[in-house]
C-alpha cells in the first residue's frame, strides 16, 4: 500500500474555510478539481470580465469561463451588479492556488455567467427559466441556483425538467427563510436542494 500527501491550497485564507475539510475537499480534490465541466451560474452576474464599467474581480482572474448571458439586460455581457452571484462564483471555482485569498470547490471548471437577477437582486420566473434553457442548450453539466422564490411556477418547472431531461444536475439553495419548507425551483424533484448548516455540523437558524 502507498500512502499520499492529500493538495493543500496555497490560498491565504484556505485555513478559514472550514467547510471545505467538512466536505473532504482535499479528498476530491485528488479525484477531479472539475477539468471539462461547465457550471452555469444563474444569479445576477458575475464580475468575470473588465467590461464598460465593470472590473473583474481579482480572484477570478485564472478562473475559466465560457459566454453566458444577461437576460436582465438582455446582452451577452452577464456582469454581477449586485455581488451575489460573484460571491457564488467563487464559492465554486475562485481562482486556486494562486497565493490570493481563497479557494473554490471545483477551481478548473468552466463557468457560464447567465444574469437573471437585477442589481437588487431580484428577477422574473421568466427570465430564471430562460436562463436554465440557455445553459442546457449551450454545454453546462451542472447548473447553480442560490435563489428563489416561494411561488411555484409551470415556466419554471418546466425548464427545470428540460435541463434535467438533458442530463443536468441542477443545485438550488432551499432558502433562508428558517422553514421547514423548501423555496422554488430547490422544491422541484430534479433539483438537489442544499440547506446551510454551522460549522459544528448543526443546520444554521436561518436555513
């Protein structure tokens, strides 16, 4: 038997990210750091680009991304006016080992940016399921949701099933309205609805 070093990031602030041994990232991480998988990223943008007057953001610099879409605005430039979907972005692939400020789950995946949320963070059912179809039709294998709302909605649903139907794995935040009842789209069966939970393992009052 050969034993081996586990990857350890060289990111500053990797030691506080306490989640990541939770998930036994450094574990995965001997397996697949996300090399050929395309995430889309519906929220309100990412700061993936210097563009007009939006800078990118300075972690993301080696994070790959592949054309999204901004259906607020309806361009193909999908920049984050809002920081949510900046936040969520490096949660799954900031920039790794790079000596700069903190690691991501998947950091050599592909990201797709698809803008639905306005600067106050809020958006359309419509325009969240237009984004769900741009991402299935344009190559993402995984599709990320840190929204909601607490309507049900056939467009919605809909889209949902297509991306799944396309062989999509699609993650939703369940909310954070400290129910027991899960929002939209996390509530639909072909989503993973993920909840939050505290660093000593116990769910987070809020989730």
């Amino acid at each position: 038997y050969i034993a081996h070093a586990f990857m350890t990031p060289n990111d500053p602030y990797y030691v506080y990210q306490w989640h990541m041994p939770l998930i036994n990232m450094p574990t995965a991480w001997d397996q697949s750091t996300g090399t050929g998988v395309v995430v889309a990223i519906i929220d309100c943008g990412v700061a993936y680009e210097t563009y007009g007057s939006f800078t990118q953001a300075p972690d993301l610099a080696g994070t790959i991304f592949v054309a999204g879409y901004d259906y607020v605005n309806n361009d193909s430039h999908p920049d984050d006016d809002c920081a949510h979907g900046t936040h969520v972005c490096g949660t799954v692939a900031q920039t790794t080992n790079n000596s700069l400020g903190v690691t991501g789950v998947a950091f050599n995946c592909s990201i797709m940016p698809v803008k639905v949320l306005d600067a106050s963070g809020n958006g359309t059912y419509t325009a969240i399921a237009n984004g769900i179809t741009f991402a299935a039709n344009n190559g993402a294998k995984v599709i990320n949701m840190s929204l909601g709302g607490t309507s049900t909605s056939s467009t919605l649903q809909n889209a949902v099933i297509y991306a799944y139907n396309q062989g999509v794995t699609i993650v939703c935040a369940a909310g954070n309205l400290g129910t027991s009842v899960a929002n939209y789209p996390a509530a639909y069966t072909q989503c993973i609805s993920v909840s939050a939970i505290r660093y000593d393992k116990t769910k987070a009052s809020y989730s």
